[in-house]
C-alpha cells in the first residue's frame, strides 16, 4: 500500500464519483497535492485533477488505470447495482454525523463528515444573516450550501497537534473513531485556536459559560508531566471534561488563569494560557538536537523581541514540582469589560488561510514564502504596519538564528465582514543555543522562508547579509527606504536591547543560552554596523 488508510468506508466502488471520492479522501488523510499523489501511483497531475473535479467524463480505460494503481481492496460494481444501493440508502434515511461549530455564544455551522470519510462545512442561515458575519477561514468564503473543497478537511485539520504521536494518544485516551479531524475534534474541539469551539450536534452543554476548577501544585505538576503517561495535551483522565485542542508539534496544554490561579476550565470554557513543556532532545540522521532549555530559550527570544518592538505575546517561566515550562498568554483570548466573560478572538495561521495542508507548512516543501504572505497583507486592514512588521520580524529571525519560521507560525485575526490584519508572532526560538551539538554547525541553520539573491533563493543564515533584505524588498516592491530604515535600527538599538534582557533575567536562567544568542547575535549585528556605520 502506498499510504495509511484507516477508514474503511470504501468496501466496494460502484461509479467514477464514488472512486474520485475515495482517492481524493486517501489523499487528504495522507497530506498530499494533486502532484504529489499523481507522483505515487504514475499518471500525470491533469488527470488526478481532471479526475476529482469532473470524474463522471472520465473514459473507462482512465478509470480502470487509477482503480488499479490505487490498489484498494474494492469491487466494482455494475449500474443497476449501484441504483440499488443508492435507493436503499435513501430510504434508509441515513444521517451523517455533524459538529456543531460556533464562535463565542453564536453557531456558525455545521462540519460534516460524510458516508466516504469527506468532510463537508455548510454555514447556518443565521450566521450569514448576522451583523456579526465573518468565514470561520479566508479559505471557506461565506456561501451558502455546502463547502466541499479541500480547504474544509485542511482547515479543521490544522487546529489539530502536528504530532502522529499526540494524534494516536486522543484516539486512545478518548476512543476515536479514527485520526480524521472530525473524529479528532469531535472529542477535543471544545476550545481551539482562535474562536473556533465544535460540540457534536447531539451534546448538551452542562456547564455555565464560565466554570473551573482551580489546581494544587501537585496537579499542576500532574497535568504537565500527562505526556509522559502517554496522555495527550494534559488532559488527565480524572478531569474528564477538560478537552482541548492545540495546534503544532511541541508538547504543550492549555490552562485558565484567574488571579495567580492555574485552573483548569470546564465544559466550552476557554483557556487563556498555552503552556509548554521543553522539547527535550530530536534525533536526526546525521545530528542530535538539544532542545532541553526550549522553555528558556523561548522566554529569552520573547524577551528580546519585545525590547526590539516587535509584537509579541507576554509570557513567564513556570515551575510546579521537578517541571520547569513556558506560560504563553493567548492573544486569540480576551475578557470583556466587567472581566466576567472570557471571549475568543477569530484567527487562523497560514496554512488555514491558503487551504494548505500542514505538510507543506515550509516553504521547501511548497508551502507559502515571503512574498506569497507578504502579497496576502496587501489586503490587510492595516497593510502599511502589517507588511513593515512581517519585514522586520524577518530580519530578526535572522539575527537570533530562528528556522521554524513557517506558515504555521504567521496568523492573522478575522475581522467582522471577512477583513484581517496580522497577529503578534510567536514560536520563536533561536537554534544558536544547540550549536556544537553532535553534528550541528552554524552552516546548518537555515531560514524556513528564502531572501532573494542574485541566483534563486538564500536561506543559509551564515551566508546572509543586508543586500540580502534589500534585494528581496526589491522584488516586493516593499519601500526600499523603510528596508533601509528597519536593518538601521536593528544596528542601533541591538547593543543596548541584549543588555536590558539580560539584567532583566531571573537569577537561574542559564547563562549558557545567553551566552549563546549574545554572541551569534553581535556577530550577525556587526554585518549591519558596517553597512550603516553604526558602532
């Protein structure tokens, strides 16, 4: 076989419809284009294409060739049989399970998954009609009828954790039926990123709209050590109506605030912290990366980015028992006036807004670069700060040694009426600290998104300078002056900014990551001192 396949749905082929179907489903489970697929099985991309969009024009011998390739354990069944079966499902009155999808106290539609495994999203009559109306995602325009586009499957797919292994830890911990999203969120869509909550259509919400359940030191330290019990996101099984969902692949939960109380919210409460565990160590072929001191380092990089005025979310070290981890404030969260009602605030990542599979979340693997996003905040509500601000955060990624700036790692807020403007940034972490690692060298590190150079694309961070930034400018026909204006002030303030974050440090931060964004930093600065005669 060439993919996972874990819905059985398809035992038997009856017509073209019901085969594009099921290798359309095959391919959405397994994150692969078009392209990619077609790779797979040996025919060109136009005929996968051709095939999911109008499969009932297909020729019998194109047919055949794709049941063949896919080699699915499936009878293909004559006409009259498929007649009969279609006659009896419709006298069956079959029902296809639904989500429930609302934001805040207002249903907004309903996810549907089909008989085949498909994931369908219509939007309720009253959200439409609503002055409150926006597209749950820039992928899913508002409409009326049902949205069976790939973006549907993609978008809830992406509130999910990336990780295979958190994945398999919800099917286990709460019997899912499968690892398709809306079985997923089925179980732990109750609060997820943004404003999205997802109840299954025949649930009762038991709970006031505000609930929760304050926590000891020793169940903090419980919920965050759950991952190593094989128990995902920290929802323990005595706290049974704690269901959460966190995008990303880092271990990490989602816990309520109130006062300098960690609780852990009930029922559709929201949660008002991200907090994650350290990374530990990721090995790969040829190198070990040691990610232990992630929950520093992050702290350290939010820190800094801060003192340099980028827009980033408050967060503090947290400690509960032998765990040290990273408290991150949500910015998709905010309490209204009386601070009586916690609200969620629409966002989605890239990914979502661009209909992306997850796995082409970086940009080497086909996924948005900066000039696709930057293209994209043209049509921001504050274009102006958004792409000045997405030109900066770049350079800063640069001067910290941040690869993972990926799709996923960009989010922007829906607005009332479908307009958007970007969020703060967040995930930043800098690879300088693992440096000297077995196998890892400053020639290693990479940016996720490319700068233009004068052959193709520069992403080596040693190799970059600021023509670099400017020549890609260029190409965006982002002001060259501004350009000019964001690395000068990176030369002149970058001094001064490493200082004040590390007086500010508590007494048992680690010196070594200091010391190691410190160093790779001034060196990186002393590029830009020269170019703009800065000491």
């Amino acid at each position: 076989m060439l993919w996972t396949y874990d819905m059985m749905s398809f035992q038997k082929i009856y017509n073209p419809t019901q085969l594009a179907n099921a290798m359309k489903l095959v391919r959405q489970q397994n994150g692969w284009t078009q392209s990619e697929l077609a790779k797979k099985i040996g025919i060109k991309q136009a005929t996968i294409s051709n095939f999911e969009n109008n499969p009932d024009n297909t020729t019998l011998t194109t047919f055949f060739k794709i049941l063949q390739s896919l080699e699915l354990s499936m009878t293909l069944c004559d006409a009259k049989k498929c007649l009969a079966r279609i006659n009896r499902t419709a006298r069956s009155g079959v029902v296809m399970p639904k989500l429930v999808t609302w934001m805040n106290n207002q249903r907004v539609g309903e996810l549907t998954k089909l008989a085949n495994g498909a994931h369908t999203f219509k939007y309720a009559p009253e959200w439409l009609a609503s002055r409150y109306a926006r597209p749950l995602s820039l992928s899913l325009p508002l409409q009326r009828g049902n949205i069976t586009s790939d973006a549907v499957f993609n978008f809830f797919d992406n509130l999910l954790p990336d990780s295979p292994i958190v994945r398999d830890r919800i099917v286990k911990r709460y019997h899912a039926k499968s690892r398709q999203p809306f079985d997923l969120l089925s179980e732990i869509g109750r609060d997820s990123v943004g404003a999205v909550t997802l109840i299954p259509e025949d649930e009762t919400v038991t709970h006031p709209i505000m609930a929760w359940e304050k926590l000891t030191e020793a169940r903090l330290e419980e919920v965050l050590t759950a991952y190593k019990a094989d128990i995902p996101l920290g929802m323990i099984r005595e706290e049974n109506d704690f269901r959460i969902s966190v995008a990303g692949a880092q271990e990490k939960t989602a816990l309520l605030r109130i006062g300098n109380d960690w609780c852990i919210p009930k029922g559709i409460t929201p949660t008002t912290h991200i907090i994650k565990l350290p990374i530990g160590e990721i090995r790969q072929p040829n190198a070990t990366l040691d990610l232990s001191q992630s929950v520093d380092n992050e702290y350290y990089c939010l820190l800094l980015a801060k003192e340099l005025g980028l827009n980033v979310p408050d967060a503090e070290i947290i400690k509960a028992g032998n765990v040290r981890a990273l408290a991150v404030e949500r910015f998709d969260r905010r309490w209204n006036a009386e601070r009586t009602v916690l609200l969620r605030l629409p966002q989605e990542d890239m990914c979502q807004t661009f209909g992306l599979t997850s796995s082409v979340k970086y940009e080497s693997d086909g996924g948005p670069g900066i000039a696709r996003i930057m293209a994209f905040l043209m049509g921001s509500s504050e274009a102006l700060k958004d792409r000045y601000d997405f030109m900066k955060f770049q350079v800063f990624q640069w001067l910290i040694g941040a690869t993972d700036g990926h799709a996923k790692n960009f989010s922007v807020f829906i607005q009332a009426g479908g307009s958007y403007r970007l969020t703060p940034f967040y995930d930043i972490i800098s690879a300088f600290p693992v440096l000297g690692g077995a196998g890892i060298h400053i020639s290693d590190l990479k940016l996720a998104m490319g700068l233009n150079a004068s052959k193709g694309k520069k992403t080596a961070i040693d190799k970059i300078y600021p023509r670099h930034f400017l020549a890609t400018a260029k190409l965006l026909k982002f002001p060259e002056v501004q350009m000019h204006e964001i690395l000068s002030d990176f030369a002149r303030m970058i001094p001064a900014a490493l200082d004040n974050v590390k007086t500010s440090l508590p007494t048992d931060f680690p010196e070594n990551v200091v010391t190691a964004v410190e160093t790779n930093v001034l060196r990186l600065h002393g590029r830009l001192s020269r170019e703009y005669g800065i000491k």
